[in-house]
C-alpha cells in the first residue's frame, strides 16, 4: 500500500501553483429525515440544502496571493486542483492576514464550493525550490496617516464573507448565489500609542502595504487596552471593525422606459446586486410601498399613486443606483 504526504499534493488556485503549509478539504450536503406515514417502517432522507465543499488553506507569498482580489471584489471566484482532484466555483468565507516582526507573513482562508470533488487523485513528488517569502520588515503600516510600522508588536486582518446560496425545490445546488454582509477587523499590538486614540467609538483609519497588496480598514475603535510591567515597555492592544453588505447595485434598464400609470402597475428594473433592495424612491422623493426581488439581477416595483417623470434611485445597504423614467401619469393631466 502507498502512503502519501504533503510533497505529492501540488495545489493550484485559478491556474497558479500554491504552495500551502496546511490544506483541508469537507464535503457534506445537509439533509432531513421524510417519513412516509402510508408506507410501514418507511422513512428516508431527503435534501434540505446543498453539498458544499469547505476548504482551509494556509500559506505565505511571495509578491501578491491569489485571494487578494476578493478582499475587495466580493464576486471573484475560484477553481482549484488539488493533485488532480478538482473544485470549479469557489467563494471566499473568510481571510486573515498575520504578521509580526522576525516572522513570515501568513495568510489563511476558507472556501464554500456548491459541488463535490471532480477528477482524480494524481500524486506528484514537488522539486525543491528556493522561495523568497514576504516578511513583516517588507511591510508599510501606517494608522490614522502616521507611519507606525517600527511600534508595532503584531497584526492580525480578518475578513468574513457572509455568502447565500438559493435553491431551487429538490435541487442539491444553487441556483443562485447571493453575497451578504462583510465584516473586516484588524487586532494591533503596539508600543503605547495611546495618545492617538483617545476614546472608544472613534473612527479609525489603517493601512498596510505588503509587496503588491494594500490592506485597509477604516472602522471604529471598539476595544482598547493598555499593559504595562516591571522592566517592560508600554504596550497597547486595539481592536477596530468595520462592515459594509455586498456589492454596490447598478442599474443598467428599466422596463418599460415610457410607464403610464392608468395600464401599468409594476416596474421591472434591471441591473447587479439588487437583491438586498431596501428601498425605491421617484421624482421629489415619493417612495414605492411594495417591491418583489426576482432575482440579483431584476426587481419589480410598484410605481406610487403619484410619481412623475425624472430620476428614481435604488437603495441597498451596500450603497445607492440611479436612473430616470418617463412617467405618464393621468392624475396630473388638466
């Protein structure tokens, strides 16, 4: 019997070879147990969601990893190949970005895949190579515009996606995935630097530049702690969050684009990450009672008693779209 270990699983995200310190790989689908009261002794289980595969991956770069891009595209999707054994549509769960002087920078993510594995295991023995691998002194970090690289003792940037799948009855994968909130955090610990953030609540701003990558959070301060010993420096711990919820919408049609209020009732409106909607408002701010979302891609609006022609805006928690209609309304006809 063979046996095998980490030098035979060559990884690959999107094409390129990843060399990972850690992988694992879960696959599971989440059923319901059906009894069938006219049957005897009959029960079964039946799909109440999908399969999804789940894949940790930990590594260090050398210049920018292949995750960066979904740290600020919540749509970016990912292939991967494990040894032959291969995930088409992935999508970033969550990102954390470590670091601290005299270490290597490390970065850990997770991974939803709606399918199961594909292919087939094909071991391969890796050749030797020597790799220059980022480290915390490659690193810029600066809060609130001050450089405070040399003060800090440790970092630690977390994303988490939240994602939706929608399915169809009876189906075992989506028809639809939808993106939820995104929550980043970043936990410093520095020298004292207290004195630059004097109150919790206060909005902060950071940055890091590492290689090809820029990671910022402009979030509020919600912890701080200050430590101090016999023999040691002042140390200060922070913690700081931010949020935002998906993609902003865009709309790119409305149909139809001349609407008469006395035949038609419903506007369909056309466009990206609409599924969050929270509200439609026409000319001079009169706002719709009633909107069904069809899909991240259409919504239908009921238009009000009294809009006018002009400019409508689409609101979502992640941000704002606007277009104009021509409205032809018999309420204000002489």
């Amino acid at each position: 019997m063979d046996y095998y270990n980490y030098n035979n699983v060559r990884i690959r995200v999107n094409n390129q070879d990843l060399l990972a310190d850690t992988a694992s790989f879960s696959v599971g689908t989440n059923v319901a147990k059906s009894d069938r009261i006219d049957q005897k002794g009959a029960f079964g289980y039946a799909p109440a969601g999908g399969i999804k595969t789940s894949v940790t991956l930990s590594f260090h770069v050398q210049a920018a990893d292949p995750f960066w891009a979904s740290t600020h595209n919540n749509d970016t999707t990912y292939s991967l190949d494990a040894a032959g054994l291969t995930l088409q549509t992935g999508y970033l769960t969550s990102y954390k970005f470590s670091a601290s002087p005299h270490s290597l920078v490390k970065i850990t993510v997770g991974l939803d895949f709606y399918e199961d594995f594909g292919g087939t295991f094909t071991p391969t023995i890796l050749p030797d190579e020597k790799r220059n691998y980022l480290k915390y002194s490659n690193m810029t970090l600066t809060l609130q515009g001050i450089n405070i690289t040399s003060r800090v003792l440790s970092m630690d940037y977390d994303i988490g996606n939240r994602i939706d799948p929608v399915y169809k009855i009876g189906n075992v994968t989506p028809s639809e995935v939808r993106f939820g909130e995104k929550t980043t955090s970043l936990g410093l610990s520095t020298y004292n630097i207290f004195e630059a953030l004097p109150y919790q609540g206060k909005e902060v701003q950071v940055n890091a530049s590492l290689g090809d990558m820029t990671y910022r959070i402009k979030g509020i301060l919600k912890a701080k702690s200050i430590n101090f010993g016999v023999g040691s420096k002042l140390t200060s711990d922070l913690s700081i969050e931010q949020n935002s919820y998906g993609e902003e919408p865009t709309v790119t049609n409305s149909a139809p684009s001349a609407f008469n209020t006395a035949t038609s009732t419903w506007l369909t409106i056309t466009g990206t990450s609409l599924s969050n909607v929270t509200a439609v408002y026409f000319n001079k701010g009169i706002r719709s009672n009633e909107i069904k979302v069809t899909s991240d891609t259409e919504i239908l609006v009921k238009v009000p008693k009294f809009a006018t022609s002009g400019p409508y805006r689409v609101i979502t928690p992640a941000g704002e779209a606007s277009s104009t209609i021509i409205i032809s309304n018999p309420i204000f006809k002489s």
